[in-house]
C-alpha cells in the first residue's frame, strides 16, 4: 500500500515538471487532488484496512496530499510570473514611436464670415431671423414691391418649382416675412443671413448658389444716415478701421432711395490698384429706406414709421476680406484651400 502511496507521489511529481501554464496545472490539481482522484480514492479504500493500519495509512496519504498540494502551490507562484512577465513583454509600449496624426477640421470660411457679420450686429443689438429656401412668389417679390411682369423681376432669373413657389433669389423674401410676422410691433431690428439661387452661369464671381445677409431696421424717425453710420461700422469692423462708405443713387423696387454701397479697397488704401481696378472703391452691397409700399403691405403705417434695409453678398466680402479671387473655391471643397482658414479661427 505505501509503495503505491510513493508511486503515486512520484508521478505526481513527474508530470507536475511537464507543466507550463495556468490552466495545464488547475487541471493536474484536479486530476491528483479532486474528489474523483486517487488520493480520495485511497482515503476512501481506508476503511477496509484493519485499525492498527488505519493509522500509518492516513498519514502517509496526509503527507503526500500536502506534500502534492505544495509542490503544486509553489509550480504555480512559478508559473504566474512567467506568465506575467510574457505578457508585460508582449504588451510592451514603445513611447518612442511617433504617433498617428490627427486630422483636425476647421470651419468653412463662409461659416466664420456669416459669424463674424452675425457678431457684428448682435453687438447692436439687432435679432438674426431665417426664412425658407423654398419661398413663395408672394414674399420674395410680390411683397417686395416686385409685381407679376414688373421689368425688375429680370434682373433676378429665378428657378421658378410652379406658378407660385420658387427657389428664393434674395434674402429680402425674409425681410418681407419679418415685416409681415412682427404684426405692426416696433421697432424692427434683424439681421437674416441664408442662402438664395439664381438661374446664373457659374463663372469666377457668379454662382447659381450664393449667401446673402439681409438687414433690416424699422422704427420711427429712421433715416439714410443711420444706414451709412451702420454700413460704415460694419466696414470697419471686417476690412479694417480706416475703412471708408460711399452712396451711389442705384434702385430697387423695395427701396426708395436706393443705393449702392462702395467700400474704400482695403488693398491700396483708396488709391487705386487691381482689386478695386483703379477706382479706389469697391462695390458691396444694395441697400436703402424701405419703400413705403413694403410697408403698407405688411400692415405698417408709413406716415408714421420709416426704415433702412440692405443686402450685402457675404461670398463678396469673404473674397475681400480673405483674398479670395474665384467665388467657386467656396463651393468645391478642396480642403488645400478650406484648411488655410484656421488662422481665422
Ligand atoms: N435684394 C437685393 C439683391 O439681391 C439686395 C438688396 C438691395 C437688399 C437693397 C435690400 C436693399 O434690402 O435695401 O440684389
């Protein structure tokens, strides 16, 4: 009984040095020491010794299940840091190489010009509306003092979707929207950018798509020289504080008087070179009083009230002001010319 004690021990002990990793020892454990085992099983087989064997028998079985259980407990502190070690090894991190770059993004300058004149005005107070793109004929021209078959509907050729809804070809659709919405309330003091579309040939400084931003201030006693002191502000404000305004007569249906709005080259200064083709100024934006009949159509009392309204082309300011000399570059994404705009972030 005892050399198969020792015999056992000894295999035990032979295939415990085979064992390399965690889950090959958990399981000779198992098959030496569990319940189903051959030391249980010779525990079990002691109650057929007779009691003077008993004795010698369990001890010897006692000493070789602790002698196995350390062997096996010291197998497995041997194991573990091995295994550790190898993982350490393979997860090994070198700090030394150079990371992935991440690309980052910048907003597109049509973005960070429509925040800047966005900025401009609501540090004047006024309010920023929107309208839709797809708009009736009764805003963008009927109420725009813009009949049906007035010559002044040519100037602007639009994409008609039928007889009454077309694509918006200006932001003065919103400007009539608001006049109508405030319910005779004044004053009136809003900026409203957004896109409109014009049935035009793309070229250089035409685009069937571009962004307006429409202003527009009602009240009582409002005159044309707080359009200019507020155009001249905003001048200075985008190109620069030596930046100068000048009125030119102009008309549109929906004003009266009408004006064209130059702005000093901020390139040469007013002296003349090719930005401004030698005039010194530089065409920006229409604007003007607000045509009584505008107003009487959304229910105000022009004998009562006046107000300034302008439309200023935010593609031709951003040109200006970033030097940007073809107006598709906005709209090609060509990200060699859309990543130059982070400095003006
Ligand atoms: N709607 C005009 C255009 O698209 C621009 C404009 C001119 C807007 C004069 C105005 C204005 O509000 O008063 O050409």
């Amino acid at each position: 009984m005892v050399n198969k004690i020792q015999e056992l021990k000894e295999k035990a002990l032979k295939e415990l040095e085979t064992v390399n990793s965690a889950k090959e020892l958990q399981d000779l454990k198992v098959l030496y020491l569990g319940k189903k085992g051959p030391i249980q099983e010779l525990m079990m087989g002691m109650k057929d010794l007779s009691k003077e064997e008993r004795p010698a028998f369990g001890q010897a079985v006692n000493e070789v299940k602790s002698f196995l259980e350390q062997k096996m407990e010291e197998a497995r502190k041997v194991i573990e840091e091995k295994e550790l070690a190898l993982r350490l090894e393979n997860e090994k991190i070198d700090i030394t190489l150079p990371g992935f770059k991440m690309e980052q993004g910048n907003l597109h300058p049509l973005t960070l010009m429509q925040r800047e004149l966005e900025d401009i005005f609501i540090g004047m107070g006024y309010t920023v509306e929107e309208g839709p793109e797809v708009e009736y004929d009764l805003y963008n021209f009927e109420r725009a003092n813009i009949p049906q078959d007035h010559p002044a509907r040519d100037m602007q050729d639009t994409f008609y979707i039928n007889a009454e809804k077309l694509l918006r070809t200006h932001t003065t659709a919103i400007q009539t929207r608001q006049l109508e919405a405030a319910n005779g309330k004044l004053p009136i003091k809003m900026i409203c950018p957004g896109k409109v579309y014009r049935r035009d040939d793309d070229d250089a400084t035409h685009s069937h798509q571009f962004t307006q931003m429409e202003g527009l201030v009602v009240a009582e006693n409002i005159t044309l020289a707080d359009l200019k002191g507020t155009l001249e502000f905003m001048a200075k404000k985008v190109l620069g504080e030596s930046s100068k305004v000048r009125f030119r007569p102009s008309f549109f249906p929906f004003t009266e008087p009408s004006v064209e709005v130059d702005i000093s080259c901020h390139m040469c200064g007013g002296k003349g070179c090719n930005v401004c083709k030698g005039t010194g100024w530089i065409e920006v934006l229409g604007a003007g009083m607000v045509h009584p009949d505008v107003l009487e159509m959304a229910g105000i009392d022009s004998s009562k009230c006046s107000g300034f309204a302008f439309g200023v082309g935010v593609e031709r300011i951003a040109m200006l002001k970033y030097g940007v000399d073809d107006i598709r570059h906005f709209y090609t994404d060509d990200v060699r010319f859309l990543k130059t705009f982070n400095r003006f972030e």
